[in-house]
C-alpha cells in the first residue's frame, strides 16, 4: 500500500504533462528547392573526411576520394555505385589538424606506367610534407601499390597548419603543387616572400618525367634527384628577386608562382587552360587567384587588395597580381572565412554555369559561381549552401560539379532545380499554427516550453522557448552527454524581446520569432520580425535582415543594430558536428522548471511526458550547465558551461572553426587545448596563447570576447559585448588559475566547502581523486567532470596522458592482469599536434594495437608538499 500511495502522490507535481501531439504547425518537410541544390552523390557511401575527387585518365567510370586520414577510395561509377580502398597510407600520414593526405594526381599516361602522385603530411621527426611518386599493382591496374614510394620532395614543417597540399598536371604535362606558408600567422616563419629558402608560400612546377631540356634542381636537403626543373620555369638563373640579390645556385626554380597564403584547392579549366586557386586570407578577406607564369600574389605584403601584415616591408615598387575576385569574412550570403577553390563547370547539364567557376567556403558554407574578363570578376552569385567543403571534382560521366563535404563524411552533387517563387514557408507568424494568440504567446497543444541552464549572449535580448515533437510515438533519443537525436518534424521555437529602456520590463519591444525545423538532411532556419503594430510577424528575406534601435541606457541613448539572421546564418552554427539543435541537450536542460506551479525537475518532466525514446538514468547523476551568476559552484564550472554555450558549436572536434580547442562541456579543461593553447590567427602577436594563466592581455580567448572588431568572438549571433561573460573570463584567469600553494589552493575554495572538507584526504567531488592530488593535477575539487584520465584515441590508435608540471609520470602495460603479472614500460613523448599548454598532453603510439587486449596503467608520482 506504501509503494500506491507513493505513486499515486509523487505524480501531482507533473500532473498534465502527458503528451499531446501537435495538429498546427505548418512548415514543409524540407526547405523548398531553389534554382541550385546539393544532393548526395553516392547514398549509402561514406568517406573519412574527403578532401579531393580526381579522375584517372581514360577512365570515365570510375573516380577517386582522397581521404585525409591517409586513405584513397576508388568509386565505381557504373550501376550501383561502391567504393574501395585504392590505398592505404594511414600507416604513415600524420592527420591531425589540417595536415594529412591532401593531394593525388594521375600522370597523363597513367594507363600505361601506372604512375600518380600524391602528397601528404608524414610520419617523424619534422612533420615533412611529402610529395611521392606510387605505382599500381602489377596485377591490378586499380589497386595502388604502397611498397613503390618514390619520394621527389620532403620538407620538414615546423607548424601544422596552411599546408597546401593540392597536385594536378596541367596541359603541359608539367606536375604543379600547392604549398601554404608553413603555418601560424602573419607569415611568422618568414617564408612567403623567398624564392631561395624551402619550399612553401607558392605553387611548384615541376618536370616528373625529366625530359631532355630540363634541368636539375638546385640541391637542397628536401630534395631529390627524381625530377628535374622545366627550363621555361620562371626563376631559374633569377639572380635578384624584390630588389635584392640571389644567388640563382640556392634559388629554388621549382617555383611557378609565388606569395600565397595557403593555396587551398586549385584545378586547370580543359577548355582555357587557366590554373585557378583559392587562397585562404587570414583575418580579412578570402581570394580566387588566376594563377599567372613567375606571378606574385602578394602575401605577405598583401592580403587580398587590403595591406597585409608585412606591408611596411614591401620593397619600393612592389606589385603584386590582385585577386580575380575577393571576400570579407563574415556569415552573410557573401561572406565566408576559409576558401575553398573550385572548378570550372564545363558539363551539358547546368546550361547556364557552363564556363563559370564554381568554388566554396568552408566555414560559411556558401558556394558560388563567378564569371570573369581577363583578371576582373563580372559576375558572381549564390548557388548553394553546405559547410565543410574540402574539395570540388568533376563527375567524368556527365561533367557533374562535385563537392567533398569533410564534415558530414560525404560527395555532393550540385544540380538544377525548377525555380519557385512560392517558398511554400508560412508568410506570417500567425500561419505558422504556433500560438493560439499571438498577444499573449499562447502555444497550441503539443508545443512545450523549455528552459536552459545557460543562454547564448544575444545582446541583451530576452528569450522564451518552445519544442514540438511530432505524433505522440516518436521520441528523443537521450544522451548524457553530446547531442541528442530527434525525429524528422522536431520543431524548436525562440522569441526574442528587447528592452528599449535598459532594466525597464514594460518598455520591452517584441523583435523576431525564430523556428528551427528537423529534417531528413538536417535542418532549417526561419524568422519572423515583428512589425512596429507588434499585432503579427512576417517572415525574413533568405538574406536576413539589419535593423537599428535607439536604445536607453540610462543618462545615454545608444543605437543597437538588431540583425534577423539569414538562412544561411542559422546553419552556420547549427552544423552536423554541433548535433544540429542546439542547447537542447542533457547539461542544458537539468534544471528546476515551474510546471501547474509546481518546481519539477525538468528533465523528470519530459521523461513523463513520455518525450524519450529509452528513459534516461537517474537524473541527479547527470551533469548540467551553470548560469554565470550561480552562488554555489566554481568559477571553472562557470568558464565551462560559458564557453560550451557561446563557442563549443564551432570550436570541437570535426567543428569548423579554425581555432582547434575543445569547448564542450564534457571535456576537461585538461584536454581542452585551452590554457596555453596556440592562437592560430595570433594577428602579429606570436606570444599569445588561447589562455594564458594571470595574464590578460596575452590571453586570445578573453581579447577576442572584450573587444569589438572583426576578430570578436563569436562572429555570428551578437554584436554588442557581453560584460557578465568578459567579467567571468577575467575573473576565471586572475583568480583560478595562477599557481598558488596548498593552502592558497585551500582559500580560493573555502567558500565552497569547509576547512575539513579540503584537508588533503578528502574527495569534495566524488570523482576518485582526493584533494592533494586535484590540487598537483590542476583540476577543480568542486566539479567531478573536471577530472585527470587517459583518453583512447581509437582511429589514431594512440593514448593521449595529461601531464601537469612539476609530476612525474610513469606508463606501463601488460597482457593480463593480476598480482603476479609483469609490466612493461611504455615510451610517451609530447604531443605537437595539437598543442596542449601548459598543463601539458602526452602521447602514447600503441604497438600492434589490432593484434589483442592490452592493459595500460598510469603511475603519477606528486611532488613533496611545500
């Protein structure tokens, strides 16, 4: 009788809550088609982050996909499409970051000595980018050959990033190579601006076949004898370069063409000839080059049209070749932050690209088409959106665009559609069938409201949010930790107000209703701005839209740009490496709600509700995000939960920000790549680091938040700074993350817990590690997801160790276990990719890690106690 009377009463905080399905809402399935659209090229064929699609010659029903992790697949073509491993190279590429395998190329008389080229980042001592000749099996004419690597050039490379990377023969025969700067920014390692150094910051030309005529390079420690120099090359016997001498014995006349950024995708147009690429800006603006014979695009010197970093060092005189044309960074329809070059569309399928040049970017997922005379642009326009563009290709049996979508682990196809002037979105937010009345924002039956532990900064605005499941069968598929599964028709609704009276509710002005819909290929945005009647809301352009408000904040009346975001903008957040939805997870959602005017735990609530597809584990167990005023946790659980929010869509593992740091909130600070982490785009400031313990102004991550300018952070969402999240930063770097001794250590946390509670025994968290040794590892006592363990990095097959100063570290490993076991000793050596800090990350390469079970253990010795 108990246990009934027990279910009968604990039930009356959710009474009502059972679930109702939704009869209103009235969006399509999917976002109606437009004039260009992408389709999946090969359904049912996945690819390990595709950066490349090559044609074989003489070959039209077959095509190639360069996977990055070290992989080439070979796609047939015919009937059902398949792939197959080509090749197999992950043994010996290092595939990290933005190295990896980059390029392939066939010879033009691949049918009959079975040669191609491919370059990559290798294995060792320097991280050399390699360019190598391979040949096909003897008895397989479709199955490359690893054992036949001939190596032509091996540059060691001191940074991880602007490689390159890009091989294709052009008309002539010749091989042409794309090669970035080496890396950081701001052409630190001086290279962009030498033609008698190494080999970076252009595009090489080079003889494979070594023809009577061509001449031997000039020695150097990168080189081979295995090709020669094609005598029409641009500077051989150069003996001054920008004004100054050379020595035409050291100059590197492999060189075609010179100061590039990081050339990323170049390809030859069959009809013109002409070589295009698209070079990646740094801070300002992106670039389509047509690349010219002994051509000097710039870089250093210049950033597109605008004066680069080393713009005082240009020799008198200097000039350089402008881009054909040139982006601002940015989210807009005609914006973007990373290029990606493309092809030249010469198929009989898309009548009016015929000609144009069709190229990306990958951040902003903006594909587009340009169209030009000579070096002038006359004209470009929009076609398509897909982030995570890597690589164009061409289709050789219809002269399809294709595309290597590196995020979503696909090949797109980019094809024609009719033209509809019906988008077939409600016009009005009253046609959305969303709310019962629009004055009081009354939802139909099925639509929930929800809330969340910690809101994305949105200058000041005032959220309130709302979810719909469709039918009453499907459900969510929980997670504890990362996103959440949803079924197709999930819809989530987010309303906007803002204060035209700073702190004064009733001047409060209803500004936009936003809408993001599930779909089968993912989701789509939509908003509604609400008119100045505030009776109704109409939907925005796909462009977006700005507005200026006058704004009152106090004695001072200041103008506030709104921005209503495009289409577009809403995907460059909500990407497939974010999970698509967005603050509608696990740690987000664990919180107190008032339901029937009852404080219920909301995640309780939707389990009920009957919201889930399996129900989840005790909810007082799982993790949950913090607001930055919370009174009772620490100021890195605050960090945590503010960063996750604001900055973990893009900077994650697979995300699309250039940044490589891990905001999510499951990831300890330890393996964050946070603190002491290398800035890639540093602007000059080579001391920088993401966070810098003590130390603000050396500190990238709080410059980029508490300053306004095109480098803030985050670029989309907002425009005002956020002074709660500038204050907590602050606070996180002055005050948590010094060193301090035991007893400091002890202080800085005695509001939490008390004096007994900190004594060295004791375990404040629960998360096995007793205080002394939270206090040597760095970790936090106050928050159990911050907490030292080995982490497995399985396609990788190494083990990554953090590894704080001032321990000693100890990794070992067996075949069993037991009491009587033997343990071997296991060699870690830092990591150089990524870059970890101070707090420092190991690495372990595990032998024969296919071969059976092994057992690893740690062994952390602590220094004494002062």
């Amino acid at each position: 009788m108990l246990v009934a009377v027990l279910l009968s009463v604990l039930p009356e905080f959710l009474h009502g809550a059972d679930r109702v399905a939704n009869q209103t809402l009235n969006f399509p399935d999917k976002p109606p088609a437009a004039d260009y659209a992408l389709e999946n090229a090969f359904p049912g064929l996945r690819f390990s982050n595709p950066v490349a699609i090559v044609q074989m010659p003489d070959f039209e029903d077959r095509l190639f996909v360069v996977e990055k992790v070290g992989r080439i697949r070979m796609v047939t073509l015919r009937g059902q499409p398949e792939h197959f491993t080509f090749m197999d190279l992950t043994d010996r590429v290092r595939s990290g970051g933005e190295r990896g395998l980059l390029g392939l190329a066939f010879h033009p008389d691949h049918a009959s000595n079975g040669f191609f080229y491919v370059f990559y980042t290798a294995q060792g001592s320097g991280s050399p980018n390699r360019l190598s000749r391979f040949k096909v099996t003897p008895d397989d004419p479709f199955a490359g050959d690893p054992e036949t690597e001939l190596i032509l050039i091996d540059q060691p490379d001191d940074a991880g990033n602007h490689n390159g990377g890009d091989v294709h023969f052009g008309p002539d025969g010749y091989l042409y190579v794309a090669l970035g700067d080496e890396g950081n920014a701001n052409d630190s390692l001086n290279n962009s601006q030498r033609i008698e150094k190494d080999f970076f910051a252009g595009i090489l030309r080079i003889d494979v076949d070594k023809r009577p005529g061509s001449l031997p390079p000039n020695p150097h420690t990168a080189v081979s004898n295995n090709y020669s120099i094609p005598p029409d090359n641009p500077f051989v016997g150069a003996t001054t370069f920008l004004n100054r001498s050379v020595n035409p014995d050291q100059v590197r006349t492999e060189f075609w063409a010179v100061g590039l950024r990081n050339p990323w995708r170049m390809a030859f147009d069959p009809v013109s000839g002409l070589l295009y690429t698209g070079d990646v800006g740094q801070g300002r603006l992106e670039e389509v080059d047509i690349i010219q014979k002994g051509g000097n695009y710039g870089w250093s010197f210049k950033e597109g049209t605008a004066d680069g970093p080393d713009a005082r060092r240009a020799p008198e005189g200097f000039v350089d070749i402008p881009p054909v044309l040139e982006y601002r960074h940015g989210s807009g329809p005609d914006r973007g932050n990373s290029i990606t070059g493309g092809v030249v569309y010469r198929g009989d399928r898309l009548s009016q690209l015929y000609g144009a040049y069709v190229f990306a970017d990958y951040v902003s997922g903006n594909i587009w088409a340009m169209r030009h005379e000579g070096n002038r642009q006359t004209d470009w326009f929009h076609l398509a959106r897909d982030s995570g563009i890597a690589g164009f290709g061409i289709d050789p049996t219809q002269g399809d665009i294709l595309l290597a979508d590196h995020n979503a682990n696909r090949i797109m196809r980019l094809v024609g559609t009719e033209a509809t002037t019906n988008t077939g979105f409600p016009p009005t937010l009253a046609d959305t069938g969303a709310f019962i009345d629009l004055e009081n924002l009354t939802p139909h039956p099925g639509i929930e409201p929800y809330e969340i532990n910690t809101p994305f900064w949105s200058d000041n605005a005032i959220k309130k949010r709302w979810f719909s499941i469709p039918g009453t069968d499907s459900g969510i598929s929980f997670e504890r930790q990362g996103p959440w599964g949803f079924p197709e028709g999930s819809t989530w609704i987010k309303h906007f107000d803002l204060e035209m009276v700073r702190g004064d509710p009733a001047s409060s002005r209803r500004l936009e209703t936003r809408f993001l819909v599930k779909h089968e290929d993912g989701v789509y945005g939509l908003t509604y701005r609400w008119d100045d009647s505030q009776e109704n809301a109409f939907l925005v352009d796909e462009s977006g839209h700005s507005e200026t408000f006058r704004i009152q904040d106090g004695e001072e009346t200041v103008e506030q740009v709104w921005r209503y975001p495009s289409r577009s903008e809403c995907l460059a957040c909500h990407t497939p490496s974010a999970g698509l939805v967005l603050g509608f997870n696990t740690a987000q959602l664990n919180r107190s709600v008032l339901r029937n005017d009852h404080e219920v735990s909301q995640l309780s609530w939707l389990k009920t509700a009957g919201h889930f597809h399996a129900e989840p584990e005790t909810i007082n167990t799982l993790p949950a995000m913090v607001s930055a005023n919370h009174p009772s946790v620490s100021l890195t659980q605050k960090v945590k939960s503010y960063l996750a929010s604001n900055c973990s869509q893009c900077h994650r593992p697979g995300g699309e920000a250039l940044g490589r740091w891990d905001a999510r909130y499951e990831t300890p600070v330890l393996e964050s790549g946070l603190i002491n982490g290398h800035v890639v785009r540093h602007e000059g400031q080579t001391d920088r680091r993401l966070i810098v313990p003590g130390n603000l102004e050396r500190s990238e991550i709080f410059q980029r938040i508490s300053n306004e300018g095109s480098r803030r952070m985050p670029p989309v969402g907002s425009h005002l700074l956020d002074p709660e999240g500038i204050d907590l930063i602050k606070r996180w770097i002055t005050e948590t993350l010094p060193h301090k001794t035991f007893a400091e250590w002890q202080q800085h946390f005695s509001s939490t817990f008390s004096v007994q509670e900190l004594e060295p025994t004791g375990d404040t968290d629960h998360d096995g590690w007793n205080n002394l040794s939270e206090y040597h590892l760095g970790t936090d006592p106050t928050f159990a997801l911050d907490r030292w363990r080995l982490r497995l990095d399985v396609s990788r097959e190494t083990l990554f160790i953090p590894n704080p100063p001032g321990i000693e570290l100890r990794l070992e490993s067996s075949l069993f276990l037991g009491n009587a076991v033997e343990w071997e000793s296991v060699e870690i050596s830092e990591t150089t990719e990524p870059v970890f800090g101070y707090k420092g990350l190991l690495e372990s390469k595990l032998e024969g890690f296919n071969e059976g079970s092994k057992f690893y253990r740690a062994t952390i010795i602590f220094p004494e106690l002062k």
